[in-house]
C-alpha cells in the first residue's frame, strides 16, 4: 500500500536513498524484460522531465525523441528550500516517531498535509490564484485568527487533507531528495553540454510562462547546453497563466506543438 506494507514489515526511513537515475535505471531494467530495444519517445514533466533527461542522458541508444517539460537539468537552491519545508513540517510533527509511525499504527498527517500545502503553492500562479479565489471571503462575518477565512485557505488545506490519504511521508522525503539531488552536468564538471554531446535522440523542449518552479530561463539553459552539443532540438514557450500544473491541465498550444513533434518523429520512422 501507501506506506509501503506489504509481506514484511515498511522500510521507512531504512530504506536507501534513491536518486532520478536509480528511477531510470529500473525502467531500462523492465524494458529489456519486455524485450523493448528502443521507445519512441519518452516524454515527462517536473520530475518526470528529469527522468527524461536522465534516459536521454544514460541511454542514448534507447531513445529516439524525448521531451522534457517543465523542467531542468538541475534543482535550483530556490525549489531545495520549498522542499525542505515540507521536510521540516513532517518532522516536527509528534507522530513521526522518527520515521517509524507505522510501528504505532499512526501517521504525520498534520506535517504531511503543511508539506502539500506549500508545495501546491508552488505548482500555481499568482494570476491562477486570483482568478480562481481572489480575496474572497468564505462567509465570515467577522476578522478570525482562528479559523479559515479566505477560499484560497480552505482550498490549500483540503488539498493538505486529501493528499495524507493517498501518499505516504517517508515516500514523500526520499522522492523530493530525489529531485533535490538531481544534477545532469555535476559528473561532467559543470559542463551540462558534455551529458549530451554525440547522441542521435531528438529533443522537443517545453515550458510555460507562468512557472515559477520551473521558469523558461531553466528550458533555455537546456536548450543551448543541447545546441552545443550539436543535438536535435525543438523548443516552445507556452503562454499560459495556470503556472506549473499547465503541463497536466488543456493547454491547446502544448498539446499542438507537442503532438506535431510526435507525429513528425513517427513519420521518419514509418510508424
């Protein structure tokens, strides 16, 4: 489940730390199980837009067209700080237990929901927050400390509260660690271009102007590492105002742009 109960007892905080190329490296394990020698494209946002760079990166061979969005190469300081918030409010929750919660039959929901709080915080716009919420009041008749007041706090903490449902806080610390630890170019003394240089794999690079966790100046940065590298590369910048989940909402533009890519990339190959 969640929480990662299964035949023997959880993991929790046993469990090793785990990096974007350990995700990859499972996934080339299971396509060579399938018998798959090489996708067609593989295509990921955020952290997933990691993953991307990482197949790209490591297994050049094996990836015809990739197309991260919505990312980096690299975690900017910025994003390591939101991620240690949320780090922080789980551990200061009493029902961590020092990661072993499960021993007690109990779990950090209040730490856990705070760290999706903030994150989701993160994912959005200012400009989506207005729209959607503005300064509205939730029908308070008068000024309260006590209780939520504006609809955008009520939206954050039911986000909060439904995300302690479905996902595990253990899971949550190894997986940010993940992305915080991610550095395409750290091997290559700093030189992001040099993770590339000679691969055949075509690039469909996108961002949105109004993400600020992962800004188009980090999609930019990709892009010229890749025409050093003399790769085959595409970009776009979408213009959208629901600022990082645009990559997971309808977005006409992207799809378009992104579809076009595909289409073209499976002609050359007549499929």
């Amino acid at each position: 489940d969640a929480a990662g109960r299964g035949l023997g007892r959880p993991w929790g905080t046993d469990f090793p730390s785990v990096t974007i190329r350990d995700m990859v490296r499972a996934q080339k394990r299971l396509m060579e199980k399938l018998g798959i020698n090489r996708w067609l494209a593989v295509i990921g946002g955020s952290m997933g837009g990691m993953q991307v760079l990482e197949w790209a990166a490591t297994y050049p061979e094996a990836v015809y067209a990739a197309a991260p969005i919505a990312t980096a190469a690299h975690h900017s300081a910025q994003n390591i700080a939101f991620h240690e918030v949320g780090r922080a409010a789980i551990h200061s929750d009493p029902d961590w237990q020092g990661g072993r919660y499960w021993e007690a039959d109990i779990i950090p929901a209040k730490g856990l929901s705070v760290a999706r709080m903030v994150a989701h915080i993160t994912y959005l716009s200012e400009k989506a927050l207005t729209r959607k919420f503005g300064r509205r009041l939730r029908g308070a008749s008068a000024l309260t400390f006590l209780e939520d007041v504006f609809e955008v706090e009520s939206y954050l903490r039911h986000q909060g509260s439904t995300f302690v449902r479905r996902f595990d806080a253990n899971s949550y610390l190894t997986i940010t660690r993940a992305m915080d630890f991610f550095d395409l170019a750290a091997e290559h003394e700093g030189d992001l271009a040099a993770a590339f240089r000679g691969t055949a794999t075509r690039f469909f690079v996108a961002s949105f102007n109004s993400d600020w966790l992962f800004p188009t100046s980090e999609s930019r940065t990709l892009v010229r590492a890749l025409n050093m590298a003399a790769a085959n590369v595409s970009f776009v910048e979408i213009d959208s105002d629901k600022g990082h989940d645009a990559f997971l909402l309808e977005e006409p533009d992207f799809h378009r742009a992104l579809g076009g890519f595909l289409a073209g990339c499976a002609e050359r190959l007549g499929v």
